[in-house]
C-alpha cells in the first residue's frame, strides 16, 4: 500500500505537528483517520512502515514519535515484529523513556508473547528495560520469570547489575534477594553488590546493607567496599553501628572508621563519637583520627565533644599537641577554651596555643576569656611577652577593658613599662586609651617621652 502525502502534509509529519496531520488525513480522505486514535490494526502500521523505510536512516524516530506514543499495548509491536521482522530498537526505548509503554500493564503473557515474536536476528534490549522497571515497581513474580529465563532472550549480566542496584537504592529487599540468589552466569557481579551496598548506605537502607553484607558468595562485598559505604552513609546512627561491627574478613578499615569519626565530631554526634572511640577491635579511630575530630570540634564549638575525646584514657587519646591546637582553632568559644586551657594533666594545651588563644581574645575585646587566661596557675599561663602582645592589640584595636585589665595584672607576667609604652604609641588617638596609660603611675607607666608625645598628638 503506498502513501502518497502531499507537500504540507511531508512537513507537518516531519516537523511532529500532529493537528495538522490528522486534519489532512481525514480532509484528503485518504482513509487513516485511526492515525488520530490508539493505533492497534495491522492496516495502518504498514503506512507508517512505508513511510519509515522510504526515507530510512534519514528519518530521525522524533518524526513518527506522535503516532508511536498513541499506541498502549504491546500487540501492534508484536504483530510488527511477527510478520515484517522490522527493527525498531531505538522506538522501543524511545517509548519507555516517554513511560507510554510498559509491558507490567499488560501482564506475563504477553511479555511471554512479545519474546516469542521478536527479531531474534537483531535482538531487543527490552527484557532488561523490563527487568529495570519491574525492579522498581517492587514486582518479585516479573523479576523471578524474566531472570529464569533460558533462552538468549534473559536479561543480560549488564540489566540484572542496574537492576540490582537500582532496587537497592529504592529499598526494595525482596528483589535484592532474588537477584543476589541468582545462580546463573547472569547474577549480578561484585562491583555490582558494592554499588549496591554504597548506594544503600547513602540512602539510609539499613535492612538492604545488613543483608547485602550477609552474602556468603564470591560476589560478596570485601573490605574496601564496606569501608566505603561506611564512608558514605550520612551520619545514619544504625548503619554505622552495624558497619563498624562488623568482626569478619569484610570489616571497615581503620581510615573508615577515622573519617566517620571525624564527620561524626563535627557535626556534632555525640553517640556516635563514644561508639567509634569505645570499640576494641584493631581498626577503631586511631590517635590521628581522635585529633582531627578533636580540632574539628572545637573549631565549630562542640563543647561535649571536645569534653568526650580529652576524657578518653585509652592509646588513642589526644595528646598535648593535639590539645594545644584545637584550643588555636576554636573561634574564641568561651566554654572550649575555658575548658581546654584548664586541662591539667599529660595532655594540657601548652603556653604557646595559650598565648594565640589570649591575644585573639584581647584584639577581639573578649574580656571574660582573657581574664581566664591570664588567671591560669598552671605553668603554661602567658607568658609576660603574650601580654604584651596582647595589650598592644588591645589599644590598636580600642579595646579599653582588655587594656585596663592588663594592666593591673599584679603577677610575674604584667606588662612592665616597656610594654604599656608600646601600647600608648600604638594606639590610634583613643582618648580613653590614652588617658588611662598616661595615668598610670606604678612601676609599669607608660616613659615621659612616650607620653607627651601621645598628649601632643591629641593636641
């Protein structure tokens, strides 16, 4: 039968302009009106088979997209295949992306009819396009009858592994099951299982990462799998408890369980750090891991974190460097800082994160933190030069507390007149500032030339 479409109609049907196809159809009387409707007779697939082939690979599939997209039911593909024996790979797919054409709405039957009649000569992918979307619909019984098939028409080893972990993802166990059971050389492989697993963990599907580390067969998740799932999941309390348990050949290594820990610190998770520090296998956080947690958590103010790790007594507790330079990283976190510089064992902060401590404190106008600092009796307090330092930033940056308080330190480490001297020059004409120094008259006074040369810059 040929179709002889006048000039217009040549151009609505390439440019997918469906109305005015079917206007022209049923004006010229050409007799396809059933184009407008769902197509499902033989007669009027060979038009659009004509038309197809005439111009062949030229025509792109968007060209005929209007009319494959009336069609519902897989019986006009069927009939296709059975008797012109026509390809039509890439409309297949085209359907199933469009979501038009979905072999679950009309049963096993006929997707046991469409396999029989398909071009084996040129086979489809749609048993594995089935096998993706019966995964995700949750259908075991699809899933169990496309997978036991024997012909070349099963889905390949490619399908069951996209299949596997998309159904992992979507926390759909009972599939994961029947895919990982598979004993046909189709099952799916262990970069699969470990996708699988990754992907599950990320999305919180604790029932799907304890079974999929259950497996007993070579595709079975290894070390290095585990550890990157434990990596990955977010902050998800039972599956880190669950991975990080594990005791057999296919536990986390010890970078796992330090970077969970780190991550666990900083944000702020407090079950989760006393979990991972209170294991006793060989590959619990190491005294590394418990210091980047450590300066992590007092960087963002975790004041029961940090409190937690300097607590541990076991050989992965922080050391005096390790305290010393989270108390370098908090941002001036009163309670952190109070608490870290009053440590007063092995691993207390030493006198030089207390004076970057202190003279942050003092530029910042943080008066209650320099009065704790500079109160410290343990022999890591600052040190006379960290006060001097610290009243200079003061009186540059106008902080007339932190000066006045400095300077009626009445220990071995008050600044003596050198330093208040120094201060008075710097300061950028603050009256206040000025008027105290040049006031002062104890041992720790500000020089005559110092002094008048402040008077007269205010002059």
């Amino acid at each position: 039968m040929v179709l002889l479409f006048k000039e217009e109609a040549l151009r609505a049907w390439t440019s997918d302009d469906w109305e005015l196809i079917n206007f022209l159809l049923k004006e010229k009387n050409l007799g396809f009106e059933a184009l407008a409707a769902v197509i499902e007779e033989w007669a009027t697939i060979q038009p659009l088979l004509a038309l197809y082939k005439k111009d062949g690979a030229n025509r792109p599939i968007a060209a005929i997209k209007p009319i494959l997209l009336n069609w519902k039911t897989t019986k006009p593909w069927i009939k296709l295949a059975e008797e012109q024996k026509f390809s039509f790979d890439d409309t297949m797919v085209l359907l199933f992306k469009e979501d038009r054409l979905r072999l679950e709405d009309t049963g096993i039957d006929s997707i046991q009819n469409f396999l029989r009649y398909k071009n084996v000569s040129e086979p489809l992918s749609i048993e594995s396009l089935e096998l993706y979307y019966s995964c995700s619909s949750g259908n075991v019984e699809k899933v169990k009858y496309l997978c036991s098939l024997e012909s070349n028409n099963k889905p390949d080893s490619k399908a069951v592994c996209e299949a596997l972990i998309g159904a992992a993802l979507d926390g759909k166990l009972e599939i994961v099951q029947c895919l990982c059971s598979l004993e046909s050389n189709n099952k799916p492989d262990s970069e699969a299982v470990r996708e699988a697993l990754i992907g599950a963990a990320v999305y919180d599907k604790l029932e799907i990462v304890q079974y999929l580390c259950s497996l007993e067969s070579n595709n079975k998740p290894d070390s290095k799998a585990i550890s990157e799932a434990l990596k990955r999941t977010h902050l998800n309390w039972d599956i880190i408890q669950f991975l990080s348990g594990l005791k057999s050949d296919n536990k986390p290594n010890s970078d796992a369980m330090s970077d969970t820990l780190r991550k666990a610190a900083v944000y702020d998770k407090l079950e989760i750090v006393q979990y991972l520090c209170s294991l006793e296998s060989n590959n619990k956080p190491d005294s590394e891991a418990v210091r980047e947690a450590l300066i992590g958590a007092a960087s963002r103010g975790k004041l029961k974190i940090v409190q937690y790790l300097c607590s541990l007594e076991s050989n992965n507790k922080p050391d005096s460097k390790a305290i010393s330079e989270a108390l370098k990283r908090t941002h001036l976190n009163w309670d952190i800082i109070q608490f870290l510089s009053g440590l007063k064992s092995d691993n207390k902060p030493n006198s030089e994160a207390v004076r970057e401590a202190l003279i942050g404190a003092a530029l910042d106008g943080k008066l209650e933190i320099v009065q704790c600092l500079c109160s410290l009796e343990s022999n890591n307090k600052p040190d006379s030069e960290a006060v001097r330092e610290a009243l200079i930033g003061a009186a540059v940056y106008d902080k007339l507390e932190i000066v006045q308080y400095l300077c009626s330190l009445e220990s071995n480490n008050k600044p003596d007149s050198k330093a208040i001297s120094e201060a008075l020059k710097r300061t950028h004409l603050n009256w206040d500032i000025i008027q105290f120094l040049s006031g002062l008259k104890s041992d720790n006074k500000p020089n005559s030339e110092k002094r008048a040369r402040a008077v007269c810059a205010i002059n």
